[in-house]
C-alpha cells in the first residue's frame, strides 16, 4: 500500500500509486484495488479491480465499485460551495459559504428557535466516518428533536424489533450465510442490491455454496428477481402481506409442535404470549390475501424446522410495505422457535472491532421510544428520528414549533421519499436549506447554501457502521488515496455544529474537535495515540475501546484487512432488555398484531400494486451521472405481467399513465412474465429533468419519480416508516396520437 501524495499545491504526481480501499457505495464494503495516476481526473487515471486479499469480499466487485473513479472525475461533481444569489446558483469561497450559513441560520433560530431548524440525513452518511461519527455532535449543536433521516424509508422496522427484543437497534442478528443450511429470504434481491442489513460481499458465491453443500434457499418475491433465479425455490407472494405470511409460518411451528428452542429457551420470554397470537392466523386463513396456499406455508415452515441450521432474513419489501416492524418481529421469532437464534449457520449477532453499543462497557439503557412526538402528525420519535414521510407537514402546517430551516446531509428526500410533489413544495417554501452534498440534484437545487465534500478517493475510510452487521467480523482502514483542496467533510460538519452552537463561523474547529474526542475517550475509559485527530483518532479510540484490544495502527498495518473470525454465539451478554431476555412479547409487537390481525378481515383487493426494483448499476437516486452506469438494462421502466398488459391494454415499449394515492406518472412499459399477475414495478430515483439541477448525464435519461406516486400517510404504525412498496395503482396505456399522412 503506498499513501497519498505529500503537498496539495505541488502538481501532482503522476506516478502511479495502489492503494487498498473499502468501497463506501453500498452495504457489502468490498475491498477495491485502487491505482491512481495524477489528480485521478484524466480519462484512464484512476483503475479500479476488487483485492483478491481482503479479508472479507476476496477479489469480488460490482459495477458501481469499478465505477468509483468516474464519480471521482465526474465534472458535475461539486468541488466549491455554492450560494443562490436571485434564484442561481454560483460558486463562492468557503468563507463566504459559511458567512451566509451563520447569517441565515442565526437568524432562522432567533426568530423561530431552535426547534424550527430540521436535520436529514441520506444513505451515504452511513458509508462515511464524517456521517457515522461527527451527526451527532451537530444535532447536539443545532439543539432540535427535527430530526429525520432515509432510515425511515428503508430498514427503522427491523431496528425497531431488534431494540425491543434485544435491547438496543443496533444489535441485529444477520444471516450467518457460511454456514447456513437452510436460507428464508423475504423481500431483499441481494444478487443485485449487494445486501443490506448483512454485510456480505458476494452473495451470489455464497448462494451457490449453500445449494453446493445440500442446502437450499426459498425466495419470497412478487418478482422472479436475480436472487430468486439463483434460489432453489421461489414462492411469489402477493406485495404487503409477508406479515400475515410469517404469522401462518410461526403459527405452524407451533401448532405442529415443530418448536425446539435448545439453548435458547432460558434466554427467551414471551413464548405463550405469542402462541396465543399466531393462533389466529392459520395458514389457511392468511393464503387468500398472501397468495400462498396452506400446504406450501405448512411445507415451508416444515422445511425450515427441519434443517440442521436454517435462517430467516427479510429486507426492504418485509419493512417498507406496511407492517415492517410486525414482520421484522417474526422474522426472529422464527429464528427463535426454531432454534436458530445465534448458532452458526443460524441469525447471529456480529462483534465488530470499533464502536458497537452492544460491546461497550458498562450497563447499558435497554430501548425506547415515543419520548416525543411529532408536532403534526403526533408521530412518535424512534432511535430520536422522526418518520420523513411527515417531514412536509413540520414545513407546511402553519403553527409553533413549524420547521423554517433544514440542513440535509448526503440526502436526496426530494426524490426518495414518498409524495415527493408535497415534500418539493416544503423544500421550496424554506426560509433556509443547508446541503452538505457532492451535487446539485432534485432537493439540492432548493439549497440557498450547498457544501460539497470530498470524493471517496480523497478521503479515509473505516467503516464502523456497517461492520456491525458482517457476516464475518473484520476491519479495515482505507487511506485516502488522491490529495484534495476540498476541505474534509467532518470539518464541514464541525463548522457547521460551531455556527449552530452560536460560535460563529470561524470556530476553531480543531478544538470542537478535541472535545467530541474527549467525550468518546471518556465513554470508553482509553486514551488514543499521540499525533492523532479527527476520524483517526476517533476511530482508534474505538478500536482501543473496543472488543479486540486493537489500535488504528494495527488495522493499518494490514492493507487487505484484519480477519477476526466467524461469527461466534453472544448470548446472553448481547442482550440489555429489562428482563435481560429476548422479549418475545414486547408490548409495541402485540399492539401492531392486532392491526394486523384486523386485515384479514378485509376483503382481498383485485387491483395492481405496485413494488419498488433495483439495478445493479443502479444507487438510489445519485449514481446516475456516471457513464459506465447509465444506459443498457438500467432503465425507468414499468414492469407489467403479460397477462395484465394484455388485459389493460398495454404494450410493450408502449407509454402507460401509472395513477397511484398521491400522483401519477408516465413511464414505458415493460412487458415481462417476471412479475406476479397483478403487481407492477418500477424503480425509485430517478426523475432527474427538474430545472435547477446540474448532471448532464443523467438528464438525458430523465425517467420517472416513482415516489410521486405513494402517498405519505400510510406508513408502518410502530415507526411511520414509509409505505413504498405495494402501493396501490391504476395503469391505463397512454394513447398516442397515430399520424395522418399529409400531401
Ligand atoms: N444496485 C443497487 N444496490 C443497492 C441500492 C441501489 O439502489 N442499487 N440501494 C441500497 C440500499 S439503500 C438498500 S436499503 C438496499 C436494499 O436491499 P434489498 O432489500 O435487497 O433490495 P431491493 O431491491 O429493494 O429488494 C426488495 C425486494 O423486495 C421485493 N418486494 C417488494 N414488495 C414486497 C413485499 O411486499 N413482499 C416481499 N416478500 N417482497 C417484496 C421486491 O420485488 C424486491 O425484489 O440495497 C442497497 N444496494
Ligand atoms: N419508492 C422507493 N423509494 C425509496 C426506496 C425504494 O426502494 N423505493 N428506497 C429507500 C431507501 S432504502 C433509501 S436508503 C433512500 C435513500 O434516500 P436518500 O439517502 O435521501 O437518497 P440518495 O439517493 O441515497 O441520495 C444520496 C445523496 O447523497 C449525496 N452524496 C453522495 N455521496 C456523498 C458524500 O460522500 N457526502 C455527502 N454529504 N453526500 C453525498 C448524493 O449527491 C445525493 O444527493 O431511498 C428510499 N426511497
Ligand atoms: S458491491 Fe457495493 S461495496 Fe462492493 S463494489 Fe459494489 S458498490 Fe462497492
Ligand atoms: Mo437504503
């Protein structure tokens, strides 16, 4: 591993330079091989292939890692702030930028208080030392309980269910897929999403290792996805009802008497409380609304108790499709019942190297929420976040307490959350909107104020998020590998916490800096090594604090990464709920049941649903600026099954107007018999031809906001997390004018 080169005013060198880094792009956190020559900004500059060596991804990449030097170079990516002078963006110094921060925030707070500034955060401060270790200290700063991050469109119900039966959101048990036998998977598509609430590298090899070794892999999907291709059974659920479909599982479990808790049993409370719910969904009472019929569930729930090692894993159509936190609690409770709750091959619970609450000295408080609410839609606070879906009714609803400024932080919410016209409008009537982000996009463009940080070549890396979800425990520090002028990104947010604190914009950000530091040194009971600061020190006090009595200089040391081992068993010392237990019964889990329970009352609808879809070379809303990932397969279009499009009238290729609860689009259809009769897909993210933005790019392929369709008030109770997938929608062909010949 060589380092960056030495002075930022000298050309830069163009003598080539490796270094091995973890890519930040999505969950899997794949080692890369990174070659540079120069800046990194000429076409060929910068080479990218997977390290054969790390420990945990062993030579494996996908598109967008490989892409990772065309984000780099990528001339829309802002490298200076911007300012909005009579409607137009230009490029100001940082002074200037932060002047106008201080300005206007000031003012904001003066007259409307602290209460009136919201924060929300986006995916990529999740993949970013900044976002994971200096938010806090800013929402501490600004002194607001406004805050909101993507959490809430995507995985809260699964940290919710894991806060109360653990103890703490971030104790998550993940799919020990090395070792599995027997692999459930319910609403994720891993093959392309790379993974998500499990940290695992390659799981089309893993996959194929389980079928290799006898085992097999069922996949829950309205969609034929990759996963389910590669899967050795597909059962094709009917959108929103996994709920119902994992009661009739546990239900079967149970009334079979299939239940065999081993260990586990003097670990467990609420076992009768959740027989007696799960009595009153049988699986003959939930098929006709999952499309499941009885015998497969019965077969399926055999299957799964019958495996030596088995597992259950759900993701984004299990949490974002109404009932996420009852079937994120039966997800585990499954893994309970069936004895597969932290055994190898079963759900375990990672031990990561630095910063996991669950590995910290000390008592621990067990989870809680609703210790406030919201102002409007009196929603309550989980993980102290509030659901963004109510975001624009804080902005819009006239009052006390109304939301007048926001600062987001690597967050695109204008197009990622749902009724995206409704959240347009809310950021369009700001007094003030503060982004810290690389580009001018869809909710940027309303910024008075936009800073943008560094690329993830010029700057270090150590992933403490989601190391705490791998299949595998590892650490790895990835070095910056280009020099840069743009100043780092957690001394933008310190900047940031100075001026909310009411210092000015000249705070001494080195000194705000040593006091977050010394917060973190006094929580873990270490001093750090001499010479160090920001994200450095920060993580070797982590490091040093934590489970492995490591220091950032020994994760250094190895360039390809430190391998700690397979997952091992941590009961019960994971666990700090009250009773020291896993709570079966917790008390919000048995309220959403019977919200659930009242569905199966509910006549079972005939009309289209909706679901989200990813693509590999697709993230979210803003990888779509970059060549190597646009055009091909990765298009905006509406899936329909043969049978509906023949039904609808709809062609292939053809326009179709989809009409959904809160707006409608149009998008080309795409006839294919991947789909279930009956649903309809279309990927979010896209919409990129609004005025105001700059990626030349990827408005020439604009496509369609798929979040203008779902509306923003049916969400999941527990945590009001949003409802993006089995939306409800009508499709009518859009009739094109036919052409009359003329003389
Ligand atoms: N290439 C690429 N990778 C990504 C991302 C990306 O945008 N592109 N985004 C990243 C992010 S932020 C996340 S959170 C992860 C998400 O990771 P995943 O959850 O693995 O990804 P999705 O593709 O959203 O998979 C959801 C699946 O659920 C299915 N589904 C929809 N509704 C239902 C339902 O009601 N029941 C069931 N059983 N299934 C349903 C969909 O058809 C889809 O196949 O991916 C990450 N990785
Ligand atoms: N219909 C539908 N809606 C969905 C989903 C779905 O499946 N269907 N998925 C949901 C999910 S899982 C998620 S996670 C959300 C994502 O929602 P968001 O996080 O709001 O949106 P992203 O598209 O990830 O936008 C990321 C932003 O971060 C910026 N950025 C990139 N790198 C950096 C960086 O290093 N620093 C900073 N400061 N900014 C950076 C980008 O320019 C962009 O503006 O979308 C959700 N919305
Ligand atoms: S799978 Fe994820 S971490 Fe790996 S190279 Fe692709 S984007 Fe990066
Ligand atoms: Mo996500």
């Amino acid at each position: 591993m060589s380092t960056t080169t030495s002075h930022s005013e000298a050309p830069p060198s163009r003598a080539e330079r490796t270094a091995h880094v973890t890519c930040p792009l999505c969950e899997a956190t794949c080692g890369l091989e990174v070659t540079v020559r120069g800046d990194g900004r000429e076409p060929g500059d910068v080479r990218v292939r997977g390290d054969r060596d790390d420990v945990l991804s062993r030579g494996y990449l996908c598109p967008k890692g490989a892409a990772i030097g065309e984000l780099h170079a990528d001339p829309d990516r802002l490298r200076r702030p911007l300012v909005k002078r009579d409607g137009v963006h230009v490029e100001v110094s940082w002074e200037e930028a932060y002047a106008e921060v201080a300005r206007r925030l000031s003012a904001v707070q003066a007259e409307h208080g602290r209460g009136s500034v919201a924060v929300y955060f986006g995916n990529p401060s999740a993949h970013h030392l900044a976002g994971a270790l200096y938010l806090r200290p800013l929402v501490r700063a600004l002194g607001t309980t406004q805050v909101y991050s993507a959490g809430t469109v995507d995985q809260v119900p699964k940290m919710f269910a894991s806060g109360y039966l653990f103890g703490d959101v971030a104790t998550v048990a993940v799919p020990d897929l090395d070792h599995t036998d027997h692999l459930l998977l319910l609403g994720g598509n891993p093959l392309v999403s790379n993974g998500s609430m499990m940290t695992a590298p390659d799981v089309r090899g893993k996959l194929r290792r389980i079928r290799e070794r006898g085992g097999s892999v069922v996949v829950v999907d309205p969609v034929r996805t990759r996963t389910a291709d590669a899967a050795t059974e597909h059962v094709a659920i009917r959108p929103g009802t996994d709920a119902l479909l994992l009661m009739s599982l546990v239900h079967t479990v149970l009334d079979e008497g299939l239940d065999d808790l081993g260990r586990l049993a003097e670990h467990v409370s609420g076992l009768d409380e959740v027989r007696e719910v799960v009595a009153a969904f049988p699986p003959e009472a939930t098929a006709e609304h999952t499309g499941v019929d009885a015998a497969t569930t019965r077969r399926l729930a055999r299957e799964l108790a019958a495996a030596d090692r088995a597992v259950v894993y759900g993701r984004m159509g299990t949490t974002t499709s109404g009932f996420g936190t009852v079937a994120s609690w039966l997800v585990d409770v499954l893994n309970v019942v069936t004895g597969n709750l932290d055994r190898p091959g079963g759900a375990m619970f990672p031990k990561a190297a630095a910063g996991q609450p669950n590995t910290r000295p000390g008592p621990r408080k067990p989870f809680r929420h609703g210790r406030w609410h919201s102002r409007v839609q009196e929603r309550p606070e989980v993980m102290s976040e509030l659901p963004v879906a109510t975001l624009p009714d804080e902005i819009l609803t006239p009052g006390a307490g109304r939301v007048r400024a926001v600062v987001t932080v690597g967050g695109n919410p204008c197009l990622s959350a749902p009724d995206s016209a409704r959240m347009q409008e809310a950021f369009g009537s700001l007094d003030l909107l503060v982004c810290v982000d690389p580009y001018l996009n869809e909710t940027t463009r309303h910024a008075d104020v936009v800073l943008p940080g560094p690329s993830p070549l010029e700057r270090p890396h150590y992933d403490v998020l989601l190391y705490q979800y791998a299949v595998r425990n590892v650490a790895h520090w990835s070095p910056a590998v280009v020099d840069t002028d743009v100043p780092q990104e957690w001394r933008t947010l310190l900047t940031l916490s100075g001026i909310a604190a009411g210092l000015g914009p000249g705070a001494d950000v080195d000194a705000l800096d040593d006091e977050v530091a010394r917060q973190v040194a006094a929580s873990y009971g270490v001093t750090a090594a001499a010479g160090l600061t920001g994200p450095e020190r920060l993580v070797d006090l982590m490091l040093r604090g934590g489970p492995y009595d490591l220091t950032l200089a020994d994760v250094q040391a190895a360039p390809h990464g430190v391998d700690l081992g397979p997952l091992q068993p941590r009961l019960p010392e994971v666990l700090s709920t009250p009773s020291g237990t896993v709570e079966l019964a917790a008390e919000p889990f048995l309220r959403d049941a019977e919200r659930l329970r009242v569905t199966l009352d509910e006549p079972v609808g005939d009309g289209l649903l909706l679901v989200g879809r990813r693509h590999l070379r697709s993230n979210n809303s803003w990888m779509h600026n970059l060549p190597a990932l646009s055009g091909g397969t990765n298009l905006c279009t509406l899936q329909v099954h043969p049978d509906d499009a023949e039904r609808l009238g709809l062609v292939d290729g053809g326009p179709a107007r989809v009409v959904g609860p809160a707006g409608e689009v149009e998008a080309p259809v795409e006839v294919t018999d991947r789909v279930r009769t009956g649903v309809v897909t279309l990927p979010h993210g896209w919409g990129h031809d609004l005025p105001g933005t700059r990626g030349e790019v990827a408005a020439a392929r604009p496509g369609v906001n798929s979040n203008l369709l779902a509306d923003a008030r049916t969400l999941d109770e527990p945590t009001g997390t949003a409802t993006v997938n089995a939306v409800p929608v009508t499709v009518v062909p859009v009739s094109v004018p036919t052409l009359t010949v003329v003389d």
